[in-house]
C-alpha cells in the first residue's frame, strides 16, 4: 500500500513538475536594433498559429521545460529557426537580417495587377544603401516660415493691408553625422510680426525621416508614427497607384498611402518612385490631428535630387499647418530649402557635442545684402512687399514717439482696467512696468481669521540681454483680528546662458505646518501658523546638465490659535473637518538651509543670441537635496539634518506611448531639534479627485510623518490611444489610456504600500483661449499593503497644458 501510495506521490510530482511553465520574452530587432512589429513565431512542437510580435517588436511566450523550434518569419527579412532550451524564465531577442532577393517575386501576380506593393517593397530593400551613400554631410538651409490669420480678409489683401500676418527667415549651415550626432549654426535670422505661432525655424525642431521605422518628431506629437517606407509599414499600410509616367527606358509611380486597418500611430499621403534606383523623388504625408499637440492639420512635403552624383538627398521640405486662438484662425506654411551639400565629409571628434544650435547675435542684424544673397528661392511679390512694410513698420515702431502713444495706451486709465484687469503702468524709455492689482481684488474672503482687504503692485524691468529684476510687494489687513500681514520678493536673473538667478523675501503670513497634504487636510486650522521671515536663494548651472540650487530662511514662528475665527465653516463642515483646531505651540525662532544639486547627463541645449534652451537627455535626471536646521544663530532654535536622493525621467517608448517615473529615499540623520513644522509628511488620498501620480498616493488612507529611511516610487504611463483608437467607435471619442503605479515603503508604520490605476483622458481646448488645453479623465484605482487592503476607487482629474515645455503638467 505504502509503495502504491509513493509512486502515486512521484508520479504526481512528476506531473507537476511537467506542467510548470517559464516565461521566454524578447524582441524581434533589425540590424540597426529597431523593433520589428509583425513578425511571426511559431513554435514547431505546437499545431496553432503562434503569434505576432507587438508594435514594438516585444513578444511572451509561456511554455513548459523542454526543447522546442521557432520558426521566425517577417515580410521583407530572411526567416529563421531557432532552437531554445527551456528550464527557467528566459529573455531571447531576435535579430533579423534583411532579405537581399527582390521582393517582387513573391507578389502573386493577376490581371492587371497594382504593382504600387512590389514597388513599395524595393524602394525598402534599396533605403539603406541610398541613406548611406551621403555619408555624413554638410549643408546650408535656408527657412522661410509665414503665417496669416482669417482676420486678413480678401478685402484687406486687395487693399494691401497686412493686418494678420506675420513671417520669419533663417539662414543656417547645418552638420549631419548620424540622426543623433547635428549641429546648426544659424547665421541669419529675420522676423516680421508675431512668429511664436511659426513651425520650424530650427533643424532641431524635428526630423522628419520617412526612411525610420518610426517618424519621431516630439515638437508636434509625442506619438512616434509608423512609416510607410519601412517593412512594418509594407504591413500596417494600403498601397495604391495613381499615375504612371515614363522618363526614358524607366518609369515614375505616384502611390497613395493608406492606413491599412484602424491603427493608432499612421500618416496618410502620397510617395512618387523612380524604378531607376527604386528612390523616393517626392513624398506628402498628413498627421492625424488627434495626436497634434498645437495644430488641427498638419502636413509635410518633401522633395529629393540627386546630390553631386552622389546621393539621393532631401533639397526641399515644406510644412503646411492650421491653428487658432480664442478669436482667429491661423493657418502657416515653412519652406526649407537645401544646398550647397558637402558629402561625404570627415569631421573632427570633437565637432559633434551637446549644443545641437547657436545663434550669434550678429545673426540678427544681418542686412538686405546677405538676404537677397541666401535666399533659395526669392520671395514672391507678395512677401517682399511685405517684408518692405514690416521693416517700415519697425522702423517706425522704434521711434520716441511711436513708443510714446504706446505708453499713453498702456498707462491709460479705464473702469475696466482697475476694476477687472488691473492697472499698468509701462514706461520705456527706463524699460520698467508697473502693475496694480484691481478692485475686485481688494476684499480676501477666504483667508484665516475671516475675511481681509489687500492690495498688491508688480515691477517689471526686462533688459535686452534678456536679463530681467522683478519684484512683488502684498499687504494685507484682518477685519476680524485687525492684524496686518505683507510680503516682498525680489527676484534677479543675472546670467541667462548660465540659467543663473537669485532671490530676496520678507514677510508676514500664514503658511502650512503640512505643505503639499491632501486637500481635505490643507483647509483645516491645526495645518496654520503664522510665519515672519527673512530669506535668500540662488540657483545657477553650474556645468552643462549640472544645477546647484540653494536657499537660506530666518523664520519667526507663532501659533494662530489665539485668533478670533468663525462659526460658520464649523456649522456647515464640522463633520468632514475633524481636529478643525488650530496647534498651540510657544513662539520660536529658526534658521534653515537647503541645498540641492540635480544632474541630466549628456544633456542637450541650444544657444540663442542671449539664452540657453534646454532639449532634454536621453538619460534621468538624478538629484540630492540636504536640508539644515541650524541652531544658536539669531536665537534658533531647531537643529536636524534630513536628506534625499533620487532619480526621474520621461521616456518615449515609440509606438507604446510615453512613461514617465520618479524614485526617490529620503530620511533625518538628525534629529535632536525637530520641530512639527519641519516634519517629512506623506500626504493621503483626496476624496473622487485623482492627483499628481507623480507625486501623490490615490487611495493611502491616511496622512503620516516620515522620520526613517522611507522609499517612495511613481510611474505613469501615457498610452496615447494605443488600445482606443483600433475600436472605430471610440477613436471618434479622442479619447487616451493611461495607466501606472505607486510603491511606499515607510518603516514607521512598518508599511509596504503598492497601488495600481488605469484610466481614460480626454483633452478638451479652453473656452477662453483655445490654444490653451486641459484634460478630464476618470480612474479606477485599487491598493494592497501589509497594513490594510482598499476597495476600488473611482476618481476623476483634471490636467493642464504646458505651452512651454511642450507637454502636459
């Protein structure tokens, strides 16, 4: 009985062993590392289809111990077959090796058959090779951007008036090594009008390389876009031939491109090919305006010759683009012409750095001469004659008595103004601007101690070094416990390359003991003091990537509970504002200092005539922060030493979407005066409303002190219709998913912390100004920790648009 019940047991175990699966993941990859989407893997041992990889070339198997073959099979690349052993979690990527025979062959051939596929195929086998031949290269680039507005009726173009337009050019030399490895130099630059709204006045805007599998191009969409020049693109597009014209012994096809399927991330245009080095001649490609992140339409157009006799190169490309504000639309094209190619050219090791741009300033003031000599080609009738006005106008425009009547209109007096907007108060001859909060300011309702009246001026001096002093000034005046508070800060930006700074303040006025807790705590009194204080600060870059940012306060501390408040929130809230009493502490004093230092390796930058403008780095950002209670100074009192670490970053993760996370430690290695103002707090959940996942907890339960080494990470991820926009009902909707997690490690509640959130967002252009944006999403949210598990929570957010960094708060 005993033998029967052992080999039951084995052959059990045996079984179940057997049954055990490991993971075998990777990605399928080109000869240049690319993600290849698509690609079919089919296990031999198994009778079923296998699979396809992801967008991003990703694939998971799940498969038992044992021995298998895969059978790799991609259009456009030579198939494989592997064999792997499995006995554990396994990570295999796949390199494939482009297919060298002509690919028409395998076109099953018909009546009348649309050769536009077979043509497809060879202008992808040929792009390397003709990429190549240019090696890298030199050459100059001259931008004309112009833009009009529908304010500029026909009438008024008849007339010649030119109300509602606005133009730039540029004149830059550019240096290409690899896509990663530019550098411009912009020798001339022109502006008439407003040209904020123009696109492309710098080569580091964007590169629109249809010969990538992915067209990445951040200045207008943080969507990577599949291209049709590419072996995903022969699957994921429809192609079509619209003409067919003979040059010679060879032909030109004009092909139309379609989306072949309801896909997220694809153009739709048009390619013309010669078969005499199966080239791209011309190609027009649209953007969908769902991923337009400034545009409702956005088109590019390009054209190629044949370089020196040596390479096939882009000559031309120009960008058609539609916009609007609260009150007009706009609608701008930019023409960047190519010449003078140097190919095939050596550059020094040291060329190539992480300034992609510069500006001097002479570039500027560069005159008539060196315009009607660079530009390529002349400007129509129609825009010298505009060109003639605007530089008229500017001459004009820089005269006394033009900025007189400026001033006079500026400075005027108006209800509306000092009831509503505020007053302003310019003049430029001592290049200063003064600003005086308006009437409907005056009375404060929502302040501590019941309602007070305020009032505050603005000082502005900007230089043309772009080098610029500010300074606000507040007061204040308690109805209810007749106290006056104010504050004065003074800001200097003295060096703008160096991104270099300082500031100065003083003041009287509540603060929270908790800053940055959950909104419902924020409102309560027993997160109220009233601080009197002194301060400085400093921030500077120190090298390239490298910042410095310091700070030192004198504080003067003092509990408000000694203030007279009201009943009313007490009536209305006393349920929901718990402990709604202010703390009782004695007065005391206290120095403090912070100093934080935060690198971006290999951070690239581009060098106006007078500032420096970050680009961003393909590595995190990693930063430290010390923060010092200093004791037996001026009477101070505390005296703790707390210190942070961490790293964060945005990553593109192409066809995927965007992620983005922050990980960061921190603790007090001192703690021998610390007071309830100076503690680390990590705040709880608020209520329905989904906050920064970037810096707060969606459903932690409760607000807490941290004092011990705690741990802390966010991620968020940004699919930007990945899943969405393959259902055609809800692509109409515009909507996005989004998705990510939280982790909290705190060791004062012995607490190990790990929430998960999905949600979809919708952007929605602002009543006000439509060029300004928001989002309304809804979440789910769910959380489990050795402490407590929470339900499932559904929340809703709200999400600004930061013009100018180019992405969403």
């Amino acid at each position: 009985m005993n033998k029967l019940l052992f080999l039951l047991f084995s052959l059990t175990l045996a079984l179940g062993l057997q049954a055990q699966t490991f993971k075998l993941q990777g990605k399928a990859v080109n000869s240049r590392q690319e993600g290849i989407p698509y690609v079919t893997i089919q296990v031999q041992e198994f009778q079923t289809g296998g699979l396809v990889t992801r967008q991003d070339g990703s694939y998971e198997l799940s498969l038992a111990r044992g021995t298998y073959r895969l059978q790799i099979t991609a259009v456009g690349y030579i198939s494989q077959e592997i064999s792997i052993t499995i006995d554990s979690n396994m990570h295999k990527d796949i390199v494939l090796e482009d297919a060298e025979q002509s690919l028409g062959e395998v076109i099953v051939r018909a009546k009348a058959k649309d050769r536009a596929d077979e043509v497809m195929r060879q202008v992808v086998r040929k792009k390397d090779s003709i990429q190549a031949a240019a090696g890298p290269y030199s050459c100059n680039v001259y931008i004309k951007a112009l833009e009009e507005s529908d304010s500029r009726s026909q009438a008024k173009k008849d007339t010649g008036s030119w109300e509602g337009m606005s133009m730039a050019e540029i004149m830059l030399k550019l240096d290409v090594e690899s896509e990663s490895r530019i550098k411009e130099e912009r020798l001339g630059v022109r502006q008439n009008g407003t040209t904020s709204r123009l696109f492309y006045l710098s080569a580091t805007d964007g590169n629109f390389n249809f010969f990538n599998n992915l067209v990445k191009v951040p200045s207008i969409s943080q969507t990577p876009f599949l291209s049709p020049i590419s072996n995903s693109g022969l699957i994921a597009y429809h192609f079509k031939t619209t003409k067919v014209k003979r040059n010679g012994k060879h032909r030109i096809y004009t092909i139309s491109v379609k989306p072949l399927e309801v896909t997220n991330a694809t153009v739709e245009g048009e390619v013309t090919v010669s078969d005499s080095a199966w080239t791209v001649m011309h190609a027009r490609f649209r953007f969908p305006s769902y991923h337009l992140q400034e545009f409702d339409f956005f088109e590019v157009e390009q054209d190629f010759d044949f370089v020196n006799d040596q390479a096939w190169m882009m000559t031309r490309q120009q960008f058609t683009y539609r916009s609007k504000d609260r009150k007009n639309k706009y609608a701008g094209h930019t023409t960047a012409s190519y010449s003078q190619f140097e190919l095939n050219k050596t550059f020094d090791k040291r060329h190539f750095k992480n300034e992609l741009s510069a500006t001097a300033s002479k570039a500027y003031q560069q005159d008539s001469i060196f315009w009607e000599a660079v530009r390529t080609p002349p400007l129509t009738a129609s825009e010298a004659r505009f060109v003639r006005y605007s530089d008229s106008l500017a001459a004009v425009a820089r005269t006394e008595r033009y900025l007189d009547s400026l001033d006079r209109k500026i400075n005027k007096l108006t209800w509306m103004k000092m009831g509503f907007f505020g007053q302003s108060l310019n003049d430029h001859r001592k290049e200063r601007t003064w600003h005086f909060t308006p009437l409907i300011s005056l009375y404060r309702p929502f302040a501590y101690g019941g309602g007070r009246l305020g009032a505050g001026v603005y000082y502005g001096r900007t230089f043309p070094s772009r080098k610029m002093t500010t300074v606000n000034v507040d007061l204040s005046y308690g109805l209810r416990n007749n106290d006056v508070n104010g504050t004065v800060d003074l800001y200097r930006r003295y060096n703008t390359f160096k991104l270099a700074s300082y500031t100065l303040e003083a003041g009287r006025d509540f603060a929270f003991i908790s800053e940055g807790d959950a909104l419902i705590n924020m409102v309560k009194r027993n997160n109220i003091y009233l601080n009197n204080y002194l301060g400085a600060g400093h921030a500077f870059e120190l090298v390239n990537g490298l910042f410095i940012f310091s700070e030192a306060q004198m504080a003067f501390r003092r509990s408000v509970a000694e203030y007279k408040t009201g009943k009313l929130v007490d009536s209305l809230f006393n349920e929901v504002l718990t402990e709604n009493q202010p703390v009782a502490f004695n007065p005391y004093n206290a120095l403090y200092s912070k100093i934080k230092v935060e690198y971006t390796p290999m951070q690239r930058y581009r060098r106006d005539a007078n500032e420096k403008i970050i680009l961003g780095s393909k590595w995190p950002t990693l930063f430290v922060q010390w923060e010092k209670g200093i004791p037996n100074i001026a009477g101070s009192e505390v005296n703790f030493d707390y210190l942070e670490f961490g790293l964060k970053q945005v990553l593109n993760v192409g066809l995927l979407g965007v992620s983005r996370y922050t990980v960061r430690s921190g603790s007090f290695l001192n703690k021998t005066d610390l007071r309830l103002i100076d503690y680390k707090v990590q705040r709880r959940g608020d209520p329905l409303l989904f906050m920064d996942p970037h810096k707060a907890f969606q459903a932690l339960d409760s607000s807490f002190s941290l004092f011990n080494r705690f741990v802390d990470a966010h991620f968020f991820h940004q699919f930007n219709g990945l899943f969405v926009n393959k259902i055609p009902l809800l692509k109409k909707l515009k909507l996005r998913e989004v998705a990510g997690t939280g982790f909290l490690y705190a060791p004062e509640r012995d607490l190990r912390y790990v929430e998960l959130f999905a949600g979809l967002e919708r952007a929605f252009e602002s009543p006000f100004n439509p060029m300004d944006k928001f989002k309304v999403g809804i979440y789910v949210v769910t959380a489990t920790s050795n402490q407590f598990k929470d339900p499932v929570q559904f929340k809703i957010g709200f999400t600004t648009w930061d013009k100018r960094k180019n992405r969403w708060r």
